[in-house]
C-alpha cells in the first residue's frame, strides 16, 4: 500500500489519469470472472436449479416457463421433480428455486414427500443454497400454502439464504407467481456471485390479495341416477345461481356442513350451551354454528390432537380421531376448556366436484354429479361428509359454492377432434364438453369411453349419451361395464380394441381427456394409452414416452382426475 501511495504522489496528472483508466479495466475484467455477467449484459449467477413438488401439475407447468423465461436471459435452468431429485445433490445447490403445492389437509403433494422429509431431517447444512420458494394453494383450505411455508422456513433453518421472500398464491396463481419470477430473475441477474449477503432477504411472505367469489344458488334437481340394486350413490345435482360464470373443465367448491346428530351428540358430552357467541377467525358465530357449518370435526389430523392433549393435559398418543371420540375418551374440564379447544380448530376444508353442465347449454346453472363415499374402519361402513351432505340436500334450499377454474382441462378449437375417457364420475366432465359443442354446433369430432359396475343400473346419463349418439353429436362410444360379465372389462380394454383409430384420432390432431379417480384408473389408461402408442406407432418405450410428453406440452393430453 505504502508504494502504491508513494507511486500515486511521485507522479504527474496525465499519468494519474492514464493509471486510473489501466485499472479500471483491471478490475472490470477481474471482476467479470466472479461475476461474469454484470459487464456485458450477460447474468451474474448463469445456472439455477427449479425443483416443483405437484398433485396436479401446476407447479411443474410454472416450474416449466420459469427456465424457458430464464433461458431467454441466458440463465440456465435445470428443471427437475422433487420425486425425481437426487437429495444428496441438495448440499451442492448454490441456487434453487422451489415450487410447490400444498393438498390433502396442508400436507405436500405426494410426489414431494420424499423432499419435503429429507429437508425436515435437520442434522445438516447447506451452506452454499440461495433459494426461494413458490408456494401454490388457495385460500378456502384452512392451511393455506402450509407446505410452501414450512419448506421456505426450513430451507432457512438448513443455513440457505433467501434470493426473494415466500411468495404464496391462490388460485389464480399466474400474475403472482410470474411477479415473483421476475423479482427473483432481477436478483440473480444482479448478484455478484461472490456476495451472498446482498440478496439475502428477510421479511414477511408476499401473501396473494386475491380471494375467491362466493355464489348463492338454489338448488333446483337432486337425482340419484343409479337405479335399484346398484351398489351406488351418484347424486346429480343441478344449482340456479344467476350470473354465475364458468367454463367447461371447472370445478365448483362446496364447504359442507357437519351432521346435526353429531352436532347434538358434541354438545351433550362436553356440556357446551348451543347459543353461546363464540369467536371464530374474527366472526361472531353460536357454539351450535360453529360446530355444525365451521369447523372440522371428524378424522382430525395429528397436530390438532396433540393440541387437543396440551389444552386438557391428557397424554394423548400421535393419533387421528373423531372430536366425539376425543371428548368421551379424554374428557375436558368444562365448558371453557371446550371453547378454547374447538375455536382452535380448523375450518371445514371445501371438496371440488367437476362441473358437469356447460354454459352454452345449461345458462344459469351449475350441475355435478357426486357419488357417495362410503369407506370401512374397523368394520363400520362410514359415509364421506360432503357426499353425505349432498346426498341430503333439499330441492329449492341454498346453497354456496365458488367455481375452481382449471385452465388445464379447457375443449380445444371447435374443429379440432376429442376422445375422451371419463368412467364413473369421470363423466361430469364430458357431459359437460358434450353438452357444449351441441348447443355451439362444433365440428370436431367427439369420442366417449364410459365405464361403470352395471349395464343395468349404472348407466349414468344413459338417454343423454344415446341421444348424442344418435344425432351425431357423439362420432363413436364406447362403453365398459364391469361387472357384466363374469371377468372385468374396463375402459383400458375398450381403448385396446380401438388401438389402430385411437392413433389414428391422436397423429390427426385429436385431443385426449381423462377424468374421474386418479388411482388406478387414470394410471391404467395412461398405461395403456402408451401401450397403443407403442404399439400401433412401431416405438419404442421411450419413444412413446415422448409422443405422450409432446401431447401433454400441446395441451393435447389433459386430466382431471382426483
Ligand atoms: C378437481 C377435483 C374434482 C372432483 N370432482 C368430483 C366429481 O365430479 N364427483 C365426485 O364424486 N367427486 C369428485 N371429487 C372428489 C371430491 O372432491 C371429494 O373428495 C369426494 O366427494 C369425497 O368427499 P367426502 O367429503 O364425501 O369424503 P371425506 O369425508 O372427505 O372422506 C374422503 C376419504 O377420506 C378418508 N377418511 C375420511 N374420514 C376418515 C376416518 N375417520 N378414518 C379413516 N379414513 C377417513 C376415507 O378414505 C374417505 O374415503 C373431485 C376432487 C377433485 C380434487
Ligand atoms: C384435494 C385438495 C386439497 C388441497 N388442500 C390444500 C390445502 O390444504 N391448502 C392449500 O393452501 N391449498 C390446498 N389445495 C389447493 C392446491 O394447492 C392448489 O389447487 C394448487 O394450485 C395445486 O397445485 P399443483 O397442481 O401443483 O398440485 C388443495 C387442492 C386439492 C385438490
């Protein structure tokens, strides 16, 4: 230092000036090795990581358009499933953005779980990670975005460094989630590698403003549309609710109420006074409303058990359990305890049911078509709340709901050809798209694959589909009924027998739709569907893979399966 000042006073201005522009560029083209980006356009940080965590695809199509968003600003983005990433490459991350859903009851998809345990192990560092995550929910669900939220606070406590806050996002995700993505691509293109304080970020979660419109209808058709002797429930149900706007591929959302039954019998063991005001989530409500339309009463998950055993000081083991059973095994105090515990509680999560009406055909009203639930526990045959719920419902009583846009299940351009493939409740859907291009006098062909137990007895919709049959609106159908016969004929089988057309409607341009349950029967058809592909286009497996990736990328191969 001392001969550089030495140097700086022995010498004339023109040199100082000359000195000054020599190192100048010194430090430029140094600094471009660390920072590569910053002195020719170029970004500071050149390579990302993207993992998403989905149920139902929309964190990977995000996680899709971020990297070829970050492409353009020549950034390049690894795009990876949590399910398919490799965990011990998480203590080489320097820069990872997650995106990620939450679902069941504030629990990670399915296909995250893996992660999502991984991180929750502690017990290690990641030292070199700038991260931030994505988190994708909605707002009706009492744990809104909670896996988002805990792998954000996570990721922090592992020693990874926030590049951009927890962004949350409802329903309608695309303006957030693309507002983070710039925020997140302006702090990259701007770090200096070297300096990781600069971006790290503190500060509350970015929270989506937007909530969701409730609608009051009337509830107007209520049939079962199995005939005696089925095995089924399947209610449709038609609301009239004026002004109501939605598009075929949309699900509404009802929040049910809980059994009055059950309602009396919580009263009585906890010695609760129905009128009571009590606070929930900042309303005003009776015990008996609260109880009845507010909160979740049945299979309560674990966290709320156990807070349930610190309120009465029970030693409770890590369980799920009915609030009635709680209340006769381990007793509250009083009527105060209760109080304190049910205001506690969560709200009753809404349950989606495809719309299975059209606007052009059905003006003012939403339908759907709900099956009963019915499930075992050790030997009891229980009933699913909303189906229940549905299954009581009274024509001309309200009813609310909000409409869940799916921009992913949309029908393609009138001329273009459809086969789909909705079994059982999977026919809402195509009920739906059928009932669309027949009031609109749509050109493309339609082709249905509908499956259920019963010829007989099951046939749901059965005049509807033969009159589009016969009138044309419907080119081929395709019917399986598994319990006709001696052995099971499902869909799958149908779509084998159709193998040679069903490439043929496919490789000109057709679109592929499946709805209904996702487990096995979205699994199987796809199976098979890959199994034609192969087949009747001479590829190879993973040839075929790719065939159904590009359809899937052309919005050619769309499901809405649960
Ligand atoms: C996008 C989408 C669209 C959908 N569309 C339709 C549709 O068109 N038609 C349709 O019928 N359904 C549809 N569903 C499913 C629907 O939303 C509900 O999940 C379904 O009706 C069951 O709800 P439920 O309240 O009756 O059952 P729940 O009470 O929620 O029970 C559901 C399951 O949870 C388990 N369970 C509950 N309580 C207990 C307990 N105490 N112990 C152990 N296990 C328990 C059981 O396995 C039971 O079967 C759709 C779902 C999605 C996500
Ligand atoms: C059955 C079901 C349960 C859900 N549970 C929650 C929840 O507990 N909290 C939440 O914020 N969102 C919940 N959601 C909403 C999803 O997170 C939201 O639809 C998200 O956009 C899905 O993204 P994905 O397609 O990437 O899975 C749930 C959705 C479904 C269908």
């Amino acid at each position: 230092m001392k001969i550089f000042l030495d140097l700086i006073n022995d010498s004339a201005t023109d040199d100082l000036v000359w000195m000054n522009g020599y190192l100048n560029n010194l430090v430029q083209s140094k600094g471009a090795q660390a920072a590569p980006a910053q002195s020719d356009g170029a970004p500071a940080v050149s390579k990302i990581t993207i993992v998403y965590g989905t149920e139902t695809g929309n964190s990977k199509r995000l996680a899709t358009d971020f990297a070829t968003k970050a492409k353009h600003k020549h950034i390049h983005a690894k795009v990876i499933g949590m399910d398919q990433y490799r965990l011990s490459d998480l203590a080489k991350e320097e820069y990872l953005l997650a995106v990620i859903s939450t679902h069941g009851d504030g629990e990670p998809p399915a296909a995250a779980k893996k992660f999502y345990d991984h991180i929750h192990q502690n017990g290690f560092k990641l030292e070199k990670l700038k991260y931030s995550v994505l988190a994708l929910g909605d707002t009706s669900y009492p744990l809104y975005c909670k896996t988002g939220e805990e792998v954000d606070d996570q990721l922090n406590r592992l020693g990874g460094l926030r590049i951009a806050p927890l962004q949350k996002c409802d329903v309608e995700y695309d303006e957030d989630a693309n507002g983070w993505f710039n925020g997140v691509l302006e702090k990259l293109s701007n770090t200096k590698k070297d300096t990781p304080a600069v971006i790290a970020v503190t500060g509350a979660p970015v929270t989506a403003k937007k909530g969701k419109q409730t609608h009051t209808g009337t509830v107007v058709t209520k049939i079962n549309l199995n005939d005696i002797g089925s095995n089924k429930e399947t209610w449709h149900i038609e609301i009239a609710a004026e002004g109501v706007e939605y598009q075929c591929g949309d699900s509404i959302g009802i929040v049910p109420e809980n059994p009055p039954e059950l309602v009396e019998d919580i009263l009585a063991v906890s010695g609760a006074d129905r009128n009571r005001v009590v606070k929930f989530k900042n309303e005003d409500c009776t015990m008996y409303e609260l109880l009845k339309q507010k909160i979740n009463i049945l299979f309560l998950t674990e966290r709320l058990v156990k807070q349930y055993a610190e309120i009465t000081g029970n030693d409770i083991p890590p369980t799920r359990m009915d609030l009635l059973d709680l209340l006769k095994i381990y007793p509250v105090k009083d009527a105060a305890q209760f109080e304190t515990i049910v205001c506690k509680m969560n709200a009753i999560s809404p349950r989606l049911y495809t719309i299975a009406s059209a606007p052009a055909a059905h003006e003012g009203e939403v339908h759907i078509l709900a099956v009963k639930d019915e499930y075992t526990i050790n030997g009891e045959t229980r009933v699913g709340l909303c189906t229940d719920y549905l299954s009581k419902l009274e024509v001309e009583t309200q009813q609310r709901f909000f409409v869940q846009t799916n921009k992913r299940f949309r029908l393609p351009a009138e001329d273009k050809d459809v086969i789909m493939v909705g079994p059982g409740t999977g026919i809402a859907a195509f009920r739906s798209f059928l009932a669309e291009r027949d009031a609109t006098g749509a050109s493309g062909r339609n082709w249905l694959f509908f499956g259920e137990q019963h010829f007989i007895n099951d046939f749901l919709y059965q005049t509807e589909i033969q009159n589009w049959y016969e009138t044309g609106v419907l080119t081929k159908v395709n019917l399986a009924f598994s319990r006709a016969q001696h052995y099971k004929i499902y869909v799958q089988l149908r779509m084998l027998q159709h193998a040679a057309e069903l490439y043929e409607w496919l490789n000109n341009g057709a679109s592929f739709y499946v709805c209904g349950k996702k487990d096995p029967m979205s699994f199987d058809v796809e199976t098979t569907l890959l199994e034609i592909i192969q087949q009747q286009g001479g590829k190879n497996t993973a040839e075929a893979k790719k065939y159904l990736e590009l359809l899937e990328e052309e919005g050619r191969y769309e499901k809405d399966v649960y």
